[in-house]
C-alpha cells in the first residue's frame, strides 16, 4: 500500500509527537523505522482529506458516481483479548 513512499526525495523535519501514540503505531506496524511511520501517516491523512473534499464537492445528494456503503470487516485488527474480558 505504502511502497511507493521509499522511491520519494525526503525532506528532515522535527516534530513532537505523543509517545505513546508513536509507541502503538511502530507496534501496529511492525516497523522500527519513525520515518516510514510518520510517512504512511501522511499519506493516509492526504488520502483521507482529499476523499472528504471529494464527498463534500457532491453533497447534493447521492448519485451513481458517489461510492456506496463499504461494510467493515475488523477481524483482521490485533485485538487485546485480556482487555476484552
């Protein structure tokens, strides 16, 4: 989904983060990598904004061009068990 970030000229940047937040996306990810998380980041946050604008310009109501409703499958996510108990 995110292979095409690492071909990308990068730019440094510092940024404060939560650590905890942080912690649980290099955990969610399997990833050591700060840069690489903060990318997909990035590029889900771009995704996700240009969607909402995508919707917002066709509010008029819904048409054949506007997607329909996605069902949610959540099986696939890294569950707690002991805190689900």
């Amino acid at each position: 989904m995110f292979s095409r970030i690492s071909k990308v000229t990068k730019q440094k940047v510092s940024a404060t983060v939560s650590p905890d937040r942080l912690r649980q996306a290099l955990e969610l990810t399997d990833n050591e990598n700060v840069s690489e998380v903060i990318d997909q980041a990035l590029e889900a946050l771009v995704e996700r904004e240009l969607e909402r604008r995508w919707l917002e310009g066709h509010a008029d109501g819904p048409g054949d061009d506007l997607p329909g409703q996605v069902a949610v499958n959540l099986a696939h996510l890294p569950w707690d068990e002991e805190a689900n108990r």
